[in-house]
C-alpha cells in the first residue's frame, strides 16, 4: 500500500491507497512466465541454433526440431500473456462498472428519499407536497430507466434479446426518437437542438423500439459531452450507397482518433475522470453498436479533438415490395446474429466506425 501526506490542518495522521490486486497478480504472473519460460527457452533457442551449423544431418535435424519447439513455447507464451491482459483488464472494468453503477444507482435513491421526506413534513403545504410528488416521478422514471438499460444488456450478452422487426418509415423513428428525448431536452434551457430529415426516404425493415433507443443514447450522450451550450443536430438521410443513415452530431471536445473503436466497447470510458463529473453506465454506445449489429447496419463516428463528433447508425432499406419472406429472413438474422457469430473482422471493424 502507498501512503500520502495528511493535508495541511487535518487531523488525519496518514492517508493509505489500497493496492490494485489483480494488476499485481498479472504482474506476478509475466514475472513467473519469464522465470520459468523464456529464460530455458532462450537457453534452448541458442542450442538449437548452434547445433543447425554443426556438420551432420543428426546435428541439423535436432537444431530444426529445437527451433520448432521454441517457436511454438514462444507463441503459447505470448499468447498466454495476451489473454491473461484482456482478462485482466476486462475484470477491472466491471469492477470500475459495480462502482460506477452503485453510484448511479445511489443517487436517484436519495433523491427519493430525501422527496418523500419532504412530503412528509410539508403537512398542509400543497405547493411543496406537488412539487416533491412531481420530482419524485421523475427520479422514479431515471432509477426504471437505468435499471432496464442494465437488464437489456444483460438480455444483449447473453443472446436472449429477441427483435420484433417491421416495415418502418423513418419520420416515424425520428419523431418517436424526439419524443422519447423531450424530457432530458427539456432539462438543458440552452441546449440547441435541430431535426432534419430529407424526403422520400425508403422504409427499413427494424425493431423500432430497439433504434429509437439507440438513437436517444446518441443524442443523450451528445448533450452530456456536447459544448456550452450544447449543440445537438439530428438528421436522417440517404447515403451514396442507397442505406439509411440516422447521424448525431455535438458541439463537444471531440475524441482523439485512437479511441474511435475503443469507445464501443462495454464499461469502456475515455477518461476516468468523467465518472466522477458525467453520470453514466459505459453501456450507451456498446448497446447502440449490439443493435445496429442485429439489424445488418453498422455505426460510424466522425470526431477528431477540439470539432466535435458525428455518430451515424448507417441502416439497410427495405427492398422494393419487402414481404412476409424478406421480414422473416431479417427477424432470423436479428436472433441469431445479434452475438456477432460468423462475421468477418471486416464486418466487425464497419461496426465500430473510425
């Protein structure tokens, strides 16, 4: 454990930090696989090596046989290293998710606590009493909503999230998407928000409840981590290609290049410190990209530091005269695809945009 210096005026003798365990256990294990590993299997590299420029075929052959035996414990090794580091990583992450969830889940709580205490005493005050009945809805509706976005990537993970999908037009997505986002839009008194969505729009064959969702995960977070004031645009569209394109875009610091892919991934924050000053699971975009995933479509993000980003859920139109056959090929491939079974790396990388 480290110590820190008590501040100045406090009666805190000494402050402690608890070691991080499980990267000292991964440290351990790098520092027994080189022991036990690589120092004989250089040893071994060295010997085979020596013995390929000995004369004699015995001498070649057991030379070859060494070097093939070292190739493979070195790929076994690196292999090892690099599954025990995602592992590693990913158990840090869910536990940094635990406490950040602890934490959202905490707040709306007191909240309803200290509102239902506040009714209580207001007594035959009925101005107060509405005020806290009204905020208290509100943090009820916050606490469901976390709650259900934890359960629908629980359903996501572990495959059994089913997809009603229908024929749908795109205004009809859009103004569901707005409605859907009145609340939080209403919360924000200098947020500047514009919709915009071109005419003649084929329909998409979508589960509407699912990429309304994902499209008020976008313009959420493009208000949380937009500029001041925020700017928000949503806008629908039809791209070169004859696909559907439902983009956001915000006013914010934008995201460095390298962490284009890194952002959809579950838990996973750019920085740290946003836990501590923006409310948020680490599920928004992770979610976004499982649905855009089940529907054949593939999420874009447009963003460099300092201009802002742009997040395009890039969907397929519905083929002329789609019927009951095409609904039901869409509806099989959202069941058994939305896990991501059987597509390629290049597909993979489509999802994740940048």
């Amino acid at each position: 454990m480290s110590e820190k210096p008590a501040p100045t005026g406090s009666q805190t003798i000494r402050q402690v930090a608890a070691k991080n365990l499980q990267r000292l256990g991964y440290r351990r294990i790098v520092q027994l696989l080189v022991y036990l590993v690589i120092i004989p299997t250089v040893l071994l590299l060295a010997i085979g090596i020596i013995n390929m420029f000995l004369e004699g075929r015995i001498n070649l052959l057991f030379g070859i046989l060494t070097v093939s035996f070292v190739s493979v414990v070195v790929t076994g090794v690196v292999l090892v290293l690099v599954f025990v580091r995602r592992e590693a990583n990913l158990s840090e992450l869910q536990a940094d998710f635990v406490s950040k969830v602890s934490h959202e889940l905490r707040t709306p709580l007191t909240a309803i606590r200290l509102f239902a205490e506040t009714i209580e005493r207001a007594g035959d005050d009925a101005a107060t009493r509405q005020k806290c009945t009204s905020l208290l809805v509100a943090e009820s509706e916050r606490l469901s909503l976390l709650i259900e976005r934890l359960l629908d990537w629980g359903r996501m993970e572990s495959g059994r999230k089913i997809y009603e999908l229908k024929l749908e037009h795109v205004q009809d997505i859009i103004d569901d998407a707005v409605r859907a986002y009145a609340p939080r839009r209403d919360l924000a008194k200098d947020l500047d928000f514009e919709v915009e969505v071109d005419r003649g729009l084929p329909s998409v064959i979508v589960d509407r409840h699912a990429i309304v969702d994902a499209v008020v995960n976008l313009m959420s977070n493009a208000q949380k981590y937009g500029g001041t004031p925020p700017v928000v645009r949503l806008r629908a569209q039809a791209t070169p290609s004859g696909e559907i394109g439902i983009s956001v875009s915000d006013n914010g610091e934008g995201i460095p290049h390298p962490e284009h892919r890194r952002i959809f991934e579950k838990f996973y924050r750019i920085d740290d410190r946003l836990s501590r000053t923006k409310e948020g699971s680490g599920l928004g975009l992770a979610i976004v990209k499982h649905v855009a995933r089940a529907h054949r479509a593939r999420v874009t993000v447009e963003s460099e530091s300092g201009k802002g980003s742009i997040f395009t859920i890039v969907l397929p139109a519905a083929p002329a005269g789609a019927g009951e056959e095409t609904l039901a090929r869409e509806k099989a491939f959202a069941v058994d695809g939305q896990a991501g079974d059987g597509r390629s790396e290049e597909q993979e990388r489509g999802l994740g945009g940048g």
